[in-house]
C-alpha cells in the first residue's frame, strides 16, 4: 500500500535523470516515465535527505525501485 500524494506537481527530467534512463537500458533494465510519475503520485515511503529534500521511493520489483527527489522548487526531479 503506497502513499497517495494530492498536490499535482510539474515533473522534470533533469540531464542527469535521462543519462540514467539510456544506461539502465544499456544494461538490459528500462525504466519507463510511467513507472516515474506513478512513484511521485502513489509513493511506497516518503523521506527526508540530509539536506531536507522529500525523496519519494516505490519498489518496482523485489531487488529494485525507483527514487524521485523533491528539489527546492515545488517540482520533481529525476
């Protein structure tokens, strides 16, 4: 059972998060926006970074998941 997340919020894909997209799927594990978006809207546990960024976590199968993290902006970044 996740947490459900109310405020719609923008999600941007920064560099980072795109390079990270081609490596996974260079290593035979694709991650799709879809699987992105459902982790910020239906998260499986919020945290907090040492630096006081929400992180929104969701298991995508038993030795995997994915982290979104909560920037300064009332955005997502990935």
């Amino acid at each position: 059972m996740g947490v459900r997340l109310l405020k719609q919020v923008n999600i941007v894909y920064t560099r980072h998060s795109i390079f990270k997209f081609e490596i996974l799927a260079k290593h035979g594990f694709s991650i799709t926006k879809e699987q992105i978006e459902d982790t910020i809207q239906q998260p499986d546990k919020l945290m907090v970074s040492k630096v006081g960024r929400s992180i929104a976590q969701k298991a995508i199968d038993k030795t995997h998941l994915v982290k979104g993290l909560k920037g300064a902006l009332p955005q997502m970044s990935f």
